[in-house]
C-alpha cells in the first residue's frame, strides 16, 4: 500500500545530515559535558557549537540560550521563570487564546498562585486582537506571551505590532516560535523580544532537546533545579546528541529557509486548491495569506475528524485532527473554539502538514483518496441529511 | 494499520459498518446527540406481528467508536422483542465490541439510549395511534 505521512507538525523524518552530525555523539562521543577530561571537553564543544547555530536562527546572543528537553518545558520556564523574575514589579500576565497549552497551563497554575491573568481573543483567522490587547495592558503587568504563529492553524501573528504595544512599558516580551521558527525569520533584536522559544522537532531536528532564548539582564527563576548546567538556569546534564542535532538542524534552516518555504508553500496551495476544488462545505482554517507554509488545516461539515483520520489511516495516509473525538481530554480544538468555530463544525477539523519529504505525488493521492472517504462518511451523517433535508 | 486504541472488532465495525441508512417508513424513530462534542445517532426502526425488530437502521455522525457502536447494536438488536431490545445496556455494547476505549465509554456510546429512545417512540404512536396504526 502506499504511504503517506502529512502529519509533521507531529513529528518529522529526520534529514540525512543531522542524523550523520549526531551519530557520533551516540557512539564514541558519549561524555557528559561537565566532566573536566577531554571526554567531557568533546560534549561541551559540541554543546556550544549548538547553542551558537540555535541562537543565530533567532539572531540572538548564544549565552542567552538555555537548552531544554523540549518546546514544552522551555514554554513551562518562560511563563513561570519570567513571571517569577519579575514578581517585585507586579502581578499581571497576558497571554493570548490560542497560546500552545504549554503556555496557557503555566499561567493558569500561576493564576491558581495568586497571579492575575488576562487570556486575549483572537479574530475567525486565529490573529491576536491588538485592541485587546493594548487594553489588557497595566502598570503592574509584567509579562506578554504571544506565539509567533499557530501551528494548528497556521496563522501568523504580527509580532512586530505586538511588540510595539508592549515596548516602551517595562513589560517582558515572550514568544513562542515553536510552530513559527522553521519558516519564518526572527530576529530578537530587531523585533525587541526579551524571550523565545524554540523546538529541535519542528526545525527538522530529533525530538528531545528544545530551547529557551533569554536576553541578557533578565531576571529567570530556574524550574528545574539540580547543578549549574545551562549556566545555572536549567539542571540536568544536557541531551547531548538531540542538542547536536538541534544545533545542525538550526543550521539548516536558517540556511535553507527560503527554498524549504517555496517547496512547502507550493505543495500546500496544491492541497488546498485541490481540496477546496473537489469537496463542497469545506472551510480552510486559519488566516488565507498570513500563514507558515507547510500547514493545511480544514473544517469538514457535517463529518467527523477522527473518522476522517481512521479512513484515511486504511489507506496509508497520515493526518491529524483537532476534534474533541480525537483528543485524549474529548474537547475539541481551544484554538478552534477561539477562533469562534462552533463544536460540530470543529469535529469536522482535518490538519495537513507538509515536510519536505512530501511530494507532488502525495499531495495527488490525497486528493484521489480523500472525496470518496468525506462522501461515505457523509452518506452515514444524519448532520448531512438534515442539512440536505433543509436546503430542499 | 494504525490506531491501536481500538479492539480489532471496533476496527472491523467501522471499516465495514452494518444497517448503515434509513428506514422511510419507520415505526419507531431515536435521536440522541452529545452536547458537548456535538456528536450524533438518529436510529430507525420497524416492528413486526410479533413485536420484533424486522429492521434496524441508523445515521451516525461521530468517531470511529461512534459508528462501531452503532453498526453493533444494529446487529444486537434486529430479530429481538421490544422487552430484550430494551435491555440492551451500554455495557453490553461495549462487550461485544471487545472493549472500548475508557475515553470513549460514554461519549461515543449512545447506541443503546438511541434504539430505546426509537422504541419508546414506537410505543408513544402506537398508544396515540390506536391498533390500526402503521400497520
């Protein structure tokens, strides 16, 4: 059967050169980088190269950069180290709906703490609300984490107009890049951003090493306790090869950016128009322009996400959904839902997300398995009866 | 394939659902929906001489556990009396299917609440309706 896999926005196959770039670091290379001999001096280097080929993606100073195990936990040090850093100033978050929930769980403990938070809306294309936003901000905020696009969606935040509004305010700037780091250029010092962060996963790099970029002078509270790995702001000795192949891939990306955009860019307006062209009541989701290149995201009426995904999964295609019969939690999608999606319309969320290991011909058979698979669902749907039923 | 979260039997109802459609002159009909995900069953069904259930059909709109539910109970179900029909639970559902997901124990498994609620309605017609009704 054929195969194909348009679900990296979950994970990615891993490009030749970073594996070749880790593999030594799996073998012979396997010291622990605070060691003193030249075992630990080989990881250490090793280490650092990473550390300046991930900050230079984001145009940052290397020694702000803290590796992580993950997006996840570097999201988890943004929100309560930062905020924790800057308690003596005040007591005021802001943080936007459609944050990942590796932001919104961290505010939302740090609520439970005594913190005041304020969740900004986002508009029907996923955009942060900037009037919102300007009114959420207080004397006595000290912190704003906005993403820099939303890897559900797609939607791309204007970061710069963000970061104007909360300039020249003493308030901390965090955002998140994950989703946003491979496709989109960032640079902290143009755009004034005190804090990113970042994941090796999305950058074509092996899971398990993540990334948060600090700028110098502000005051972190570490999360994960330990030795003085990280220059004291995070323990734990340091995921050598992942941090490796990290640092390649950063490489890469900063490097390849332009064609990897083009080549994804091109797949995904075949997708769309290709689905747009043969499925009726069929939305795209997201923002129609201001969107990363590789993400697809549909709502399909009056069928559901995760039969979609099953049907699909039969005939060797790889996809993933944000309908609540697909999560673990059965909510679906708080992007969706923020974006003003009604719940059955978000049970119908399909998510195509492109990797450069996609073809033309992918794209082809998706489309070719695809109608029939939305068709016999609807043709079980009693949604679809009674819409058939109403429009006569 | 993938999707390891379900039993070989859920996969196997799914993939090949049974008494898929609707009856247009049924005798009983049961709409239950999940408010909360926005799922939903609307099951049809047809009452013989006997009070057996000579047809059971019905139209899904839910996850893959969703339809597999259904697909079964429609099996469960055809060739009973009203008295055994209404005594299918969840559970057995469920059972028969080799097990469902804990996740999905309740919010997919609206089949046996959507057959009773069409035989309800059957018998609420058939009060209403006097004898001669429907057949």
């Amino acid at each position: 059967m054929r195969e194909v896999y348009l679900d990296n926005y979950a994970a990615h196959p891993l490009p030749e050169e970073v594996r070749e770039a880790m593999l030594p670091f799996l073998s012979e290379a396997f010291g622990n980088p605070s060691s003193l001999h030249r075992w630990g001096d080989r990881a250490r280097e090793a280490v650092e190269e990473a550390r300046q080929k991930v900050a230079s993606l984001v145009n940052g100073d290397p020694e702000g950069l803290i590796f992580t195990s993950c997006g996840t936990e570097a999201n988890n040090l943004a929100i309560k180290g930062l905020f924790q850093g800057q308690r003596k100033k005040g007591n005021h978050l802001v943080v936007s709906a459609v944050e990942h929930f590796s932001v919104l769980n961290p505010a939302r403990t740090l609520e439970k703490q005594g913190a005041e938070v304020t969740v900004v809306p986002v508009d029907g294309s996923g955009k942060v609300d900037l009037e919102a936003l300007e009114e959420s901000l207080r004397e006595d905020t000290v912190l704003v984490s906005i993403m820099a696009a939303n890897g559900e969606v797609g939607t791309v935040q204007p970061l710069r107009e963000i970061a104007h509004l909360v300039k020249g305010r003493d308030i901390l700037l965090h955002t998140d890049a994950v989703a946003a780091a491979s496709s989109i250029p960032l640079d902290v010092e143009e755009l004034g951003v005190d804090a990113v962060t970042l994941s090796s996963d999305l950058l074509y790099g092996p899971k398990g090493a993540g990334a948060l970029w600090v700028r110098r002078g502000v005051r972190l509270i570490p999360q994960l306790e330990g030795g003085v790995q990280e220059g004291g702001r995070r323990g734990g000795t340091e995921n050598v090869p992942s941090i490796v192949g990290m640092g390649k891939a950063a490489e890469l990306a900063r490097e390849r950016r332009e064609e990897r955009n083009q080549f994804l860019r091109e797949l995904r307006d075949h997708l769309v128009e290709g689905v747009i062209g043969r499925l009726e009541h069929v939305e795209l989701t997201g923002h129609p322009t201001d969107r990363l290149p590789w993400n697809a995201s549909f709502v399909v009426e009056f069928v559901e996400g995760e039969a979609m995904l099953l049907l699909l999964d039969s005939q060797g295609i790889a996809v993933s959904s944000g309908s609540a019969c697909t999560s673990r939690a059965l909510k679906s999608s708080h992007v969706l839902n923020a974006m003003g999606i009604p719940p059955e319309k978000a049970q119908g969320s399909i998510l195509f997300s492109l990797g450069l290991q996609n073809t033309r011909q992918d794209v082809d058979y998706l489309l070719e398995v695809l109608p029939p698979v939305v068709e016999r669902l609807r043709s079980m749907s009693p949604l679809y009866d009674k819409f058939l039923k109403e429009r006569g | 394939m993938g999707m390891a979260m379900y039993s070989d039997k859920v996969m196997e109802h799914f993939m090949n659902p049974r008494n898929v459609g609707e009856i247009e002159d049924a005798d009983g009909i049961g709409e239950v929906g999940n408010p909360v995900c926005g799922d939903m069953m609307t099951f049809y069904i047809k009452v013989d001489d006997q009070g057996r259930l000579s047809d059971v059909k019905y139209k899904t709109f839910g996850c893959g556990a969703a339809i597999a539910v259904s697909s079964m109970i429609s099996e469960m179900a055809k060739g009973k009396t009203l008295e055994e029909a209404l005594k299918i639970t969840r559970e057995d559902v469920a059972q028969e299917l080799g097990g469902l997901p804990k996740n999905k124990m309740h919010c997919s498994n609206l089949g046996a609440d959507a057959l009773h609620k069409a035989i309800q309605d059957y018998l609420e017609r058939r009060k209403k309706g006097g004898e001669s009704h429907g057949r």
